[in-house]
C-alpha cells in the first residue's frame, strides 16, 4: 500500500465531514448558505428540494454520518486492521451509489445544482478512486509474492 493512502483518505475525509457539516447547518439554516443562484447553480433549489431529504432524514445528515464513519476508519490506527480495508471498500461503494442519486435527482429533477453538494459528490469519488485503487494495487502485489 502507497504510504501516502491513509493520510490522504484521512484529508479526504475531514474535508468531506466539513462540507458536510455544512451543508447540515445550512438544511436548518437556510439564511447561512452562501451559494449564487442562477439558472443551472441554485444550492438553495437543491437543498430545500423533496430529494434533500432520504425517508425524512436531510441527504447533508446522511453525509455528515457516511463522512464521520470514514474519518474513524481512516484514522492511522485504523489502517493497522486489515478487516477494515472491506468496510472502508463497502462505505465508499455506497457513498459512489449515493452520489449518483444526488446527481441524477439535481440534473433530472430538480434542474439546479449546488455546488457545496458538487464539492461533496467530488471528494466521495475521489476517495472511491484512492481506496479502490490501493486495494487493487496492493492485491497485485500480493499476486507477485
């Protein structure tokens, strides 16, 4: 595994949780979001949508929980438990599952995107690609053994 993996997991996670807090605050706080609002970017059209909300619990407080849980097991010694690396595989494979929701629902349904969800939905696939090629990587040098 890349030395580097775990520290930039745990960077990527922070920065998740802090959009994500957030966007949390501003769900109960509209007048906090400071965001433009044209035709296509409007986060205040996103965040006050029917699909802000995932069987009546805010999407932001869903990814302030996804973001926390990845920040634990992301923590250095964390890294140290290898069942770990499948939970870290399996959270990121539904946050990119998630994702893909949102953005199909801003660009399908609503019509508008927010760019702080944008910031979220970047940092959740780059994270994806980070663990899911280390994983692969690590795999393969196993393989080489």
């Amino acid at each position: 595994m890349t030395k580097r993996v775990p520290l930039l997991s745990l960077l990527l996670s922070i920065a998740g949780l802090l959009t994500s807090a957030y966007l949390t605050y501003t769900h109960f706080d509209r007048s906090a979001l400071i965001c433009s609002a044209d035709a296509v970017v409007d986060c205040e059209t996103v965040t006050s949508s029917d699909q802000s909300e995932l069987f009546g619990i805010p999407v932001a407080i869903l990814g302030l929980a996804f973001f926390a849980f990845l920040t634990v097991i992301c923590l250095p010694f964390a890294w140290r438990v290898e069942a770990l690396k499948w939970v870290r595989l399996g959270a990121v494979a539904v946050g990119v599952l998630m994702v893909v929701y949102l953005v199909a629902a801003e660009l399908l349904i609503i019509g508008k995107i927010c760019l702080w969800c944008t910031v979220v939905h970047i940092i959740t696939l780059a994270l994806a690609y980070l663990l899911v090629s280390a994983g692969l990587r690590e795999n393969a040098a196993a393989g080489h053994e």
